[in-house]
C-alpha cells in the first residue's frame, strides 16, 4: 500500500460500473502487492463482474479502494471465503483466481480454497498458467458440482492463431502504447484510465489488451501474450488492433503493454512494438522501485534508458511518462513528477492522483488533429 494520500482537490477517476454475474476475488497475502495485481485491477475496473468482496485474511477489515488509492469503493478485503458468502448473502456466480505469481502456479493451501468454492456451486475464473481444466481433481469436482472453469490464459488452437500479415498498415488511427520499466507497474491501470479519460472527451478510443486481467475485467480486445508460441504473439497483436479498428472505427487505439523492453523474463513488450506499431508510446515507471519485481538480482532500468531502447527498437516515439507512486510521499510525488518533466522534456503525470484530463493533454500534444475528431468536432465550442 502506498503511503501516499490522495490530494482532495484531485478526484476520484471515472472507472466503469460493474455489470453482470457477481464474483468474490481470492488474493490472500497478496492484495495491493505486485502479485495481486489481478485482484487490484478488478476492484477498480470491471466490465463483466459485479465484484463483492476480496479475500486476503492479511488485509482482512479494509476497504479495498482506500486500501489501494485511498478512495472507498464499497469492497471490502474479508478473511476468508465463508464471510465473503456470508457478506453477499448468497453463493456469488464465480470465485475469481486474483493471485498473479511470476510461476503462475497454484500453491497447495490456493488449491484448497479454489475447491471449496467449487464445492460450493461457484464458477472458477483461473488467469494463471496453470490450466484447471487440465487437472483431475479439478475437473471432476467441477463436474460433480455443475460449475465452469474457464482457464483465461489457456491459448486459441493453433490453428486459429494469426502470424504477421502486414494489415497493421491499414489502421489509419494512432495506436499508443503504454509500455513500462518493470512488470507490474501499473501499465493495464495507466490504459483503463487513458481510454477512460479520451472517451469522456469526446475522442473515441479502444483498449487492446495483452494480459489475463484485462481479458477477465472483461475486455472486448485483447490476448494473454505470455502463454502463447512466440511465433504468433506479434500477429495476434496486429489481429487484435486490426479487429478494434475494422469493428470499432476510433479516433485512437491504446495498447496495453506487458513487462518491459529491457526485462530478462518478460520480452512481450517487443511483440506489442513489432505486431502494434504504435505511434506514441506512454512508458510507465516507479521511482522509488530499486529492482525488477521478483527478480531482487536486478536493478531497475532508468527511465531514460527504457525510452532510448523502445526508440531504438522501434520507429516509433515515446510521448510521455507516467509515475508509479508506490512508497512515495504526496510531496516525493510532486517533486518527481516536476523533476522528470525538466529531465525528460515530455510531458509526466500519476494517472491515480493527477486529473486524468493530463493524460488527454498528453496525447493531444503529441496528436493534435485528435482535437478535431468527428465526436469533438460535433460538441459546442464551449465544450
């Protein structure tokens, strides 16, 4: 949890209105952690689950807003799964794996409390690597109980997977993508608000996901990249932007990065750059953060070198910076923030605490005739 607090002039961003079949997130010992970050994406955003509760028996008497952002939700972070239950007053529709370990393997007391939701007529959503369809105490509980598991990260038949064709040259839109410095870094977050804060605009834009959490906040485009053949990942990248475009017709396309460029373990960002070929690029970065999320053998790559190495990979051009403000204080915040903009010369904000009318002024900066979209264009001067 950041020791950050949100500034009262600043509010709360726009994020969408659950809908649909309710769901109890399971994240012990994990919530507001960098391997939580399945959980902590959904209680801020989620279009297909009515999201009730959280369970982290560590965190457990908590709002899970103010946990996370300081703001109140109205979910609460429970100790287990029979008070969560109980909370709802009935058996919610899913029991929604929320843990994201770099292994992306349940552990033996995970394994448990997934079962017993099982056993008790609940659904699974599983975004591990990890497939529960593939293991037989799970599916004959989940025959015997009436229940679905839907293994989120579980690849398209090869057969229906999609090389490179070169269409990405007929998207005529700009594509942005928000890549970072490290993994789980807010870069899912940084887009959810981004496109949030474009269509409030007035400019209509889509998001292309590329991990298991935006897929289970319920996400129209989009692929896990990292359970997929290297060969394909760059074409389904491409598949997904051409999709959004063919089916959606936006003014702009923000892709969802994955890891970082310069990460040992997690290469995704290159397939994103290759298969999407983003016009601007947002890279997100924490600067309090001294090494790479799980990996405490390596030091934190700088901000100034991730941008110089997207650059070179890419023909593309990095447009601005977002903060992570995780361990900062308000004032640490402001001075970097106000620090980064005089080092970097790009426009730099915190997309949590800062009005997400920034991140619009950073796009349209770098894209002006966005100012001018068909939506735009309709609205009264004044608007």
């Amino acid at each position: 949890m950041s020791v950050l607090t949100r500034d009262a002039n600043v509010p709360a961003q726009p994020f969408s209105l659950p809908v649909g079949s309710t769901a109890i997130v399971y994240c012990e010992a994990q919530f507001g952690e960098q391997d939580g970050k399945t959980a902590n994406g959904l209680v801020r955003h989620s279009e297909k689950y009515e999201i009730l509760s959280v369970i982290d028996s560590m965190r457990a008497g908590v709002d899970s807003g103010e946990f996370l952002d300081d703001t109140p939700n109205g979910i609460p972070v429970l100790a287990s799964l029979r008070e969560s239950i109980a909370h709802a007053g009935h058996v919610p529709d899913y029991l929604i794996c929320g843990v994201a370990p770099a292994d992306g393997l349940l552990s033996d007391e995970q394994r448990v409390v997934l079962l017993d939701g099982i056993a008790r007529g609940m659904h699974i959503i599983n975004g591990l690597h990890e497939f529960l369809n593939d293991d037989a105490e799970f599916v004959a509980a989940a025959l015997l109980a009436g229940v679905t598991i839907t293994d989120v990260r579980r690849p398209k038949d090869t057969r229906d997977l999609h090389l490179f064709t070169g269409r990405i040259f007929d998207v005529t839109c700009p594509r942005i993508a928000v890549l970072g410095t490290d993994g789980a870094i807010g870069k899912r977050t940084t887009s959810t608000i981004l496109v949030q804060a474009l269509n409030d605009r007035g400019i209509k834009a889509v998001m292309v996901g590329t991990g298991q959490t935006t897929l289970i906040q319920g996400g129209k485009y989009g692929a896990a990249l990292d359970a997929m053949v290297p060969q394909f990942i760059s074409g389904e990248v491409e598949h997904q932007v051409v999709s959004a475009f063919e089916n959606e017709d936006p003014d702009v396309i923000v892709v969802e990065g994955q890891g970082a460029l310069s990460h040992p373990a997690y290469l995704s960002s290159g397939h994103i750059l290759r298969g999407s070929r983003p016009d601007g690029v947002i890279v997100q970065h924490a600067p309090k953060r001294k090494v790479l999320g799980d990996f405490p053998m390596m030091p934190m790559p700088t901000v100034e070198s991730e941008i110089a190495m997207i650059e070179a990979f890419a023909a593309t051009k990095v447009i601005g910076v977002t903060i992570n403000h995780e361990a900062m204080t308000a004032e640490e915040l402001t001075a970097s923030i106000a620090e980064h903009h005089a080092d970097l010369d790009l426009p730099v904000t915190d997309p949590l605490t800062r009005p997400g009318s920034d991140l619009v002024d950073m796009v349209l900066a770098a894209f002006p005739a966005l100012a001018h979209s068909r939506v735009n264009a309709a609205q009264p001067a004044s608007m």
